[in-house]
C-alpha cells in the first residue's frame, strides 16, 4: 500500500510514501508525515508489478513537483497499463 500526499509545511512537496516497507524506526513518523499532509492518491502494488509501478509513482511526483498539470486518473492509468500486463 502507498499514498501519494502534498506536505502540510512551508515546502508544499508531493511525496509519496510506501506503508509496507516501513519499520519500526521509520513508521511512525512516515505516518504522522502522511496524515498531516493533503492527500493526493492511495493504492496497492501487486509485488510481481513492483518495481514498474515504483517508476510509475516517481515520474507522477516528479511531474507534481515540476508543477505540470496532472491528476489522479491520469496515475491511476499509467498503473492500470502495468497490471494488464
């Protein structure tokens, strides 16, 4: 599971966030982080599309953070793309 998430502080960075590769030093803080921020998009990742959906994922923030104009079904597409696979 993930979610994307725009920060609540004075930097406004989307960011995404992978809630089962978190541990015990990172989660809670990871969380906070999350939640305090505003939501952009959630999911899962089937584990055999992992590593292609992570890219997916990274080139949606980047373009976020680039300020392009992009939203969630155009995310949802892209991972939809790598399911049918």
């Amino acid at each position: 599971m993930f979610e994307i998430y725009r920060e609540a502080d004075y930097g406004r960075r989307y960011r995404v966030v992978y809630f089962t590769e978190l541990n015990e030093h990172n989660k809670e803080q990871e969380i906070s982080r999350a939640m305090a921020g505003e939501h952009f998009y959630d999911g899962f990742i089937a584990e055999r599309h992992k590593e292609q959906a992570k890219r997916v994922i990274a080139e949606a923030v980047r373009r976020l953070n680039a300020g392009e104009r992009f939203d969630a079904a155009q995310l949802e597409a892209g991972l939809a793309e790598i399911e049918r696979e």
